[in-house]
C-alpha cells in the first residue's frame, strides 16, 4: 500500500489506500502518525518499497518538500528497522503474567 | 543443687557484635560462678572441634547446643553431652545451615523434621519479652511435651512465672554471654539458676525444667538473687535500701549497676529542675518534652514535607513568560502570513508536538490484581468474596490496553521527534515569524498545585490540638500554630542574618516557600518546618499546666516508662525529686508494676517513702564510726520480718532499723503514726 510517492518532483501522500494523495504540504502530525502506524504493522511479506518511494534529493525540486522528506523518510527507515524489537520489548511486559494467569 | 547457666555464646557470627572468644575467661567465669553445667549455644552454627575443646579444658559438664533462628524468634536446642548428643547437634547445624542459605529462619515444622526424635532434644524458647520471644501461639504450635520451658529476660520474670497459676512454662535465666578475651571479671554474668538435681544428665536436667518448684535463682531455695556478684541478695521484685545519710547508700545502688547489664539508672538530683527561674526551667522542659515528640512531628509533617518539595521546583514565572512569549508569536504570525514564503507554508512549520501524556493507572491495575490473584490462594476471605470475578479476562482487557498504550505512545514519540528534525530547518530557511511552544497542560496543572498547596497551608495554619497521649495523670498536649513572628521564624530556622524580608511573604505561601529555597534556608531545617510552629504543653489530671513539682513527677513517669526496655531498675533518693515527702499513690503504683517485669531498687533516706511504696524486700545500712575508722553494715529482710540481718549474721530489730531512719528519731515517729508503722513496731 503506497503512502508517500514522488512525482513531478514533488512529493505526495495519503494517510490510506482508498484516499487521494495530497501534496507534502499539507501533512500534519496526525497524518505521520496514521502513517507510521501502517508501517508499523505491517504485513511480513511486505518491504517498506511498498509504502514509500525511497528519498532521493535529484527526483524533488521544491525545497520544503526536500527538507520534509529527507527527514520524514529516514524516520520511517529506523521505525522499519526497529519495530520487530519494539514490538518484541512491549509483548515483553507482563509476559510472566500472561503466561501465569490468561487461560490458553 | 547443681547451678547451670545453658545460653553461652563462644562463636561471634553475624548476629554478635564482633568479638574473641576466650577459653580462658570460659573458665574463670565457670569457676568464679561456680557452675556446675554449661550449654555451648552459638547463633545457627556449631563448631565441632571448638566444643570438643571446651569439654576437654572446662571443669563443668558442657553441653552442645544451638540457638536457631525460627520464625518470629529464638529458640536453644540442646542435647546430652555424650558423643551421640554432639552428633545429633553437627548433623542439626549442616542441615540448618543449607535451609538458611534461602530463608532467614527455619520454620518450626522443619525443625521438628531435621530433629529426627524431638525427645533426644531439649528445646528452650526465649519467652516473656526477652529480645527475639516466641509468642505462646508459636509456641503451641510444637508438638503437646517438647516445650516445657522457656528463657525469661529478668529475674523478676523468673519469679512472676515461677508463681504464675496459668503459665505452663517452667522460667528459666541463663547469661547469653559472649565469653571474649577483654572481658572483665567485673562483668561476667549473674544470671544463671539452680536446679534441685544430684545427677547432671540431660534426662534429669529435663525432668527437673518440668517441674517448676525444682528451678531456683540461689541455692538456698529462697526467691532472692546475688545483685552483686558478691553475696547481696536481693529480691525480685521491689527492694527499697534506707539508712541515715552517708551510711553508703548510693555506693551499694552504684555496685549493684556496674555488677547488671542493661541496668536503667535514675539517679538522685537527675530529675529536679533549677527552681531559681521559673521561665526558665519552663522552656528547659518544654525542650525536653519537644525532644521527645520530635519523631512524631516528624511523621505528621511527612506528606506535607513531599508536597511542599514537589511546588518548591514549579516556577510559575517560567509558565507566565512562555504564555506571553506564545501570545506574542501568535499575533505577530498573524500578521505576516502573507509575507509567508514556501516553507512558511508547509503545515509542518508551525504543527504542535504531541503533548506527552502522563502513566495511565494501568500498570498499577494490572500489579494490583495480580497480587490479588496471588493473595486469594491463601486468604479465605479474599476467596469467599471474590472468586465470582473472572480475573483472567480481566487481566487480558488490562494488559492489553496497557499494551495498547504504550504502542501509542511510542509512535507517538517517532512523530514528535520528526517534527523536532523537520521545523528547524523549514523555519531557518524562512524569514516568517514562528509561534514558540506553549505547555499549556503543564501551566494549568502547576496553576492547580500551587493553589492546593495555598490552601493547604491557609488551613493548616488555623490552630489546632494535633496530639494528646497520657503517661500515668499527666497528658502532652501538642498543638499546631501559624508562626507569629519573625523573631520565631528566626528562632527556628536558626538564621542569624535578619528573615524579616521572607516573613513578609507568609501569608503567600507559595511565594514565601520559593523565597525560601531561593536563600536556600529551607535546605538547612527542612522546609516543612518553616511554615508552622508547635507548642508542647504537659497537663496534669485536671487539663492545668504542671506546675514545678509536678513536672519533676513527670520527669519520673516518662524515666519509668523508659525503664520497661531495661532488665533492672535503680532509682536513687526519688522524694529529692518532690515537694511532697511522700511519693505519689500514682507512682507507686507504677513502680509496684514495673516490679513485676523487672527487678527494681530504690535508694531512701526516709523510710517513709520506703515503706508507703511496699516493698517486697528492704535493706538498712548503718555506719559505725571508730576510733580506726568507719564500719558499715548492710542489713536486710522482710519488710514485716522482727529482725534484719546481715552477710555475717549479726542482727538489727526491724523496729530499731525504722527510727534510726528517721533523722529526728523517735519523737518524729510518734508525731506521725501512720498504720504501716504500727506493723513493724507490734512485730519488734
């Protein structure tokens, strides 16, 4: 599911599959959020080529969208990279607890 | 009779202070004491070689033994001194040993299994408030006949017990001496009893421990004890010593102190204030009493102390200047948003951060049920109540919500910290103003806390009796007050410099407790203590303010309440201490209590006091001036005895004793016939 692409050097994106890609411009923390929260669950089959265009300075010619994407995508690479361990440390809590109490 | 002392420490272990043990002076103290049996009983260890040591070397039987640890207390075990009986003490000291490595004592029921036949064993408690007692529930616990006895503290428990009509444990006194290489000969313990036994076998020592009309603290079968070391026997219970001045009074109180451990010693003077200056002699005991209620004004300004740190650190300036450093930006963004260039324009340029929420109570909910969970396994009540509650569901919903939001917030995290590497760069490549960050849930929290904390403190001020505890008639009254004034705002936070400029700000409690960090004084005293002042009154029975002989009387109830931590008390000329001659009735009866938790001693001039407070036993001591010098006796006996007699048998007539207490003699006597006299003078 695309989620940031570029085009026509600039860069768009949507917040989900079945919303039109707005312009860069107009992203807000809601909408990252909505954003990294795909990412972060996504499917094992999946690469993050699936949800963002990798950043690249020579295919974007407006300057803000440059400083946002530059930043936005290498947010989004570490979260990638991260979140089996993160997934990992928050199933860790009560571990004990849930394998002590919850009936199978 | 063969005399035994069955608690000796020769092992320093990490119970003891650290200390030498000394076979030598274990000899000198059996020889000295003249005992016929010993018990080598060391803290959870026993050391086999040391014991075969001490066996060989000391002239008494010796026999092995352990003190354990057990829940809740202390216990001797102790076996037959032949090689089966040290066996059984090894084997009883490795198998303790692993048990201890996991828990800090060995429960009863373990002990009973590691000693394979209890029978072999002669178990001894600590009992009746000696440090580490068994409580007789624990007690019962044990199988019916292995307990039959048990260690008391003092010999006045002894005695209690001894006569005891519900007590089914036979008392018993033993040094718990640790024999170490500086101990003095001075110091070597007088605690140790007699039993009336010829054969010194554990099976006959066990017998006699069942019958408590066999165990005895001197060898004549009388109830008195050896308080010096040097055959001055006395009771165990009240001994009041009389006699003229310097017949040696004080020196056979001071004898009798350095001869006990843990002796509480009210001496004579101790108590009396300077009577010159009323005011102050008031302040002096004011401090005195305040002193003893510190700890208690402590814990009641405990949470008020927490609170007060916690708005020590809001800076509520800090919250004013970034609200209108925010205002500022906002209205000057306003105006320049068609000045925006392409990066102005971006929603990112000015987008808010996340705010960080605070912990939910999620993580508690979830702790809190499982130790519910774990509780109900054990607790029946809990069980009764609460086994409808389908717990596993509703910790699966708990935990997972927890889950939920911790995930939450750590993508939340990852936008934050996006928007923290994105908006600097867009808005230096911008000439628009930008709108600075705002707190504002940090502000209105702060705005709430300081407001509490104002109130807290404007209601705290409103005076208020915040303590009122008794001690025999007299009561100590603590009250809370606002602080009045500078000059004691000065007094207690023991500032030379002047603290007029922060006193001003007292009724702004807020600013004045900012003020006070800021100068750092509150570090000093303890912020708490700057906002509140507490008066200490004692009252007597009638809720008036004590007067100078009253609060000497205070002095000696709070000294005797003191006393029931000690193993003996000593008091020493107590009517010094009174405007009243006699002793009051209240004090007496505290006195004549205590003598039944420990033995006491009291020094008189005036054998009135001495016999208005009943003694059990009493002493005269007379001085016999000579031509080569001075002679003194010490006489003592029954209180309604005809005659009092001393060490070397010479005899005084009870009645003789009585007026020569009295410094005017007999006239005085006459004058005051009061019916306890007419007691002693029907018996001479």
């Amino acid at each position: 599911m695309m989620l940031l692409k570029i085009e026509d050097n600039k860069v768009f994106f949507r917040t989900d599959k079945d919303k039109e890609f707005v312009n860069l411009d107009e992203i807000g923390k809601d909408d990252i959020l909505s954003i990294f929260k795909k990412i972060f669950l996504a499917k094992e089959d999946e690469e993050l080529k699936d949800f963002a265009d990798e950043f690249n300075k020579d295919l974007i010619s407006n300057d803000a969208h440059k400083i946002i994407y530059d930043r936005l995508y290498n947010k989004i690479k570490e979260l990638w990279e991260n979140r089996t361990t993160i997934i990992g440390e928050i199933k860790n809590e009560f571990k004990e607890a849930e394998e002590k109490y919850f009936t199978k | 009779m063969k005399k035994i002392d069955f608690h000796i420490h020769t092992i320093s272990t990490d119970k003891d202070e650290s200390f030498e043990f000394s076979i030598e002076n274990l000899e000198k103290y059996v020889s000295l004491r003249r005992i016929d049996a010993i018990a080598v009983t060391n803290h959870n260890v026993f050391d086999i070689i040391q014991f075969n040591e001490i066996q060989d070397k000391i002239n008494a039987k010796v026999f092995p033994g352990i003190e354990i640890d057990v829940e809740k207390g202390h216990i001797l075990v102790i076996c037959s001194h032949d090689k089966f009986g040290i066996e059984r003490i090894r084997l009883l000291s490795e198998n303790i040993k692993d048990k201890l490595l996991d828990t800090k004592y060995i429960s009863l029921e373990i002990l009973i299994k590691l000693c394979s036949n209890p029978l072999e064993y002669l178990f001894i408690p600590h009992i009746e408030g000696k440090p580490k007692s068994l409580s007789l529930e624990v007690i019962r616990e044990f199988p019916e006949g292995y307990i039959y006895c048990g260690e008391v503290p003092n010999q006045s428990k002894f005695n209690l017990l001894k006569r005891g009509k519900n007590i089914a444990l036979t008392p018993v006194l033993f040094s718990d001496s640790r024999i170490c290489n500086h101990m003095l000969i001075e110091h070597f313990s007088l605690r140790q009893i007699y039993l009336n036994i010829e054969a010194l076998e554990l099976d006959t020592i066990k017998a006699a421990l069942k019958d408590r009309s066999k165990v005895y603290l001197d060898i004549e079968g009388t109830d008195l004890f050896d308080a010096t070391g040097e055959g001055d026997f006395i009771y165990p219970g009240i001994n009041v010593i009389t006699g003229k001045r310097s017949t040696g009074k004080t020196v056979f109180l001071k004898k009798i102190n350095s001869a006990n451990e843990n002796v509480k010693y009210i001496r004579q003077f101790e108590l009396v204030q300077n009577q010159d200056d009323e005011d102050k002699s008031i302040e002096e005991f004011q401090k005195e009493v305040k002193l003893d209620e510190q700890k208690f004004i402590e814990n009641h300004l405990n949470q008020f102390k927490d609170m007060a740190s916690t708005v020590a650190l809001i800076d509520l300036q800090i919250n004013h200047n970034s609200l209108d450093k925010y205002i500022d930006s906002l209205l000057k963004f306003a105006n320049d948003t068609k000045k925006k260039n392409s990066y102005a324009k971006t929603k990112l340029f000015n987008e808010e951060k996340f705010v960080k929420l605070p912990d939910s109570s999620l993580k508690s909910s979830i702790e809190a049920i499982i130790t519910l969970i774990e509780n109900m396994k054990k607790d029946v009540t809990l069980k009764k109540y609460l086994s409808e509650v389908n717990f596993d569901e509703l910790l699966k919903e708990l935990v997972s919500n927890f889950r939920k939001e911790k995930y939450n917030n750590k993508i939340r995290e990852y936008v934050n910290e996006t928007l923290d590497s994105v908006q600097p760069v867009l808005q230096s490549k911008s000439d628009s103003p930008t709108i600075s960050n705002y707190d504002q849930l940090l502000h209105m929290k702060n705005l709430l806390t300081v407001h509490t904390f104002n109130k807290l403190v404007k209601s705290m001020k409103e005076s208020k009796i915040i303590s009122l505890t008794n001690i025999g008639n007299f009561s100590i009254r603590v009250t809370r007050n606002a602080i009045d004034s500078a000059a004691t705002l000065k007094k207690k936070i023991k500032k030379p410099s002047k603290v007029t400029h922060i006193f001003e700000l007292y009724d702004k409690p807020y600013d004045y407790l900012i003020k006070m960090s800021n100068e750092g004084l509150a570090n000093d005293v303890g912020i708490e203590k700057a906002f509140f002042d507490f008066q200490y009154d004692v009252l007597n029975k009638y809720g008036n303010p004590v007067s100078g002989g009253e609060r000497s009387e205070f002095r000696l109830m709070r000294a005797l309440k003191d006393a029931y931590s000690y193993q003996m008390l000593l008091i020493d000329e107590p009517e010094s201490s009174f405007d009243n001659m006699f002793l009051r009735e209240e004090i007496n009866k505290t006195i004549k209590e205590m003598s039944e938790h420990l033995p006491v001693v009291i020094v008189t001039h005036n054998h009135t006091v001495g016999l208005s407070i009943k003694p059990d036993y009493i002493f005269h001591l007379i001085r016999e001036d000579k031509p080569d010098g001075s002679e003194y006796y010490i006489f003592s006996g029954c209180p309604d005895a005809a005659n009092l007699s001393d060490k070397k048998g010479k005899i005084i007539k009870n009645y003789t004793a009585l007026m020569n207490s009295f410094e005017s003699g007999e006239k005085a006597y006459e004058e005051r016939k009061v019916d306890i006299y007419d007691v002693v003078k029907n018996r001479g």
